[in-house]
C-alpha cells in the first residue's frame, strides 16, 4: 500500500516563465531567437526557437530592418509555441519597448529586463517600471501594466526571483540556442 503524501513544494499551479533571448547572427545576416519556457523550480518545459534573415540592402535603415526582423521572429516564435507562459520575460537591451508597446500584442504581462547600472530607454505612457527584489539592482518595465501583488503572475516571478533565476533562464537559452543552430549546419553541404 503506498504511503500517502502531498509534494510540499507543489508550484504547478503557478503556470510557466517565457523567457525570451534575441541573437544576430554571425556577419549580421539576421537574427535567432527562442522562447524557452519553465516552470517555478527552473524546469524547462519547451524551448521554441527559429531564426530570420535580414537584406542587406541600402533600401533599410538598420533600425528599421532590426525592428522588422524581431517582430517578425518573435512573432514566429510566439505562434508556433504550443504552450501560453503566464508571464514573458526578455532583455531590455535585446527588445525594445516598441515590440510589445506598438508591434505585437499580447495577452500576458511583458516584463522587461534589466541591470539597474544600464540605462534603458522605455515608453513612460505605456510601461510601468519597477525594481526586482534581487541582490544586485535590476529594474523590470512591465507592459501593458505590473500585475498585482497577489497575482499569480507576481507569484511566479517571486518564486523565480528567490530561486536564482530571474535572469539565468536567458543563459540556458542562449547555450540551447548556440547548439541548435551549430548543429543544424553539420552534415550539409
């Protein structure tokens, strides 16, 4: 007979982390990026990745062909991912606040990222910024709105926050993302 019990640390209900990480690719032909999801303990769930070639053409402004590759790459990635993050984190320094304040929209919290010695532009209309209770200063800009305290999405990030791993998520993908695409390569011709 087994002996009855109740996992003590039971965080299912809190849903998954996105973390999203945007790359260029060697010699500026494009971008990569993924969307790599875990849960409340740092177990990954799904890594969605894809990537997008730039023209290089004197046609595009390079600020301009930036933005249209990673709307166009993040919005490959967020339809092909088969499970909803209850929030999505990314770097302030890699997605401007233009991706989600004017070119995509979704339907969870956005949660930009980044060190609290980096100066970081943001839409003053249309992010809220805050501070993550974290050793070293790190400030977070939110779109459409910071979720409430009592949230299940303030939840989560308190979780992963205490776990060490607000930001380390983006590491793991990064070494994902590097293998996928080295390996792709081997083999052809």
């Amino acid at each position: 007979m087994p002996i009855p019990f109740r996992d003590a640390d039971d965080l299912d209900k809190l849903g998954a982390a996105g973390y999203l990480k945007i790359e260029a690719l060697p010699r500026g032909a494009g971008y990569m990026g993924v969307l790599f999801l875990i849960n409340a303990r740092g177990e990954p769930l799904e890594f969605t990745y894809n990537r997008i070639e730039t023209p290089n053409t004197f046609l595009w402004r390079q600020q301009d062909t930036r933005r249209h590759a990673t709307k166009n790459l993040v919005a490959s990635l967020l339809s092909i991912c088969p499970k909803v993050p209850r929030l999505l984190l990314c770097l302030a320094d890699e997605v401007d606040s233009e991706l989600f304040c004017q070119d995509i929209q979704v339907s969870i919290p956005v949660c930009r990222i980044a060190p609290g010695t980096q100066v970081v532009a943001y839409s003053l209309s249309e992010e809220t910024r805050d501070d993550a209770d974290t050793p070293e200063p790190t400030h977070l800009f939110w779109f459409p709105t910071r979720p409430g305290d009592d949230s299940v999405e303030q939840q989560l990030l308190k979780y992963l926050t205490a776990r060490g791993l607000l930001a380390e998520p983006f590491e793991r993908a990064v070494i994902g993302l590097r293998e996928v695409y080295r390996t792709e390569g081997k083999g052809k011709k």
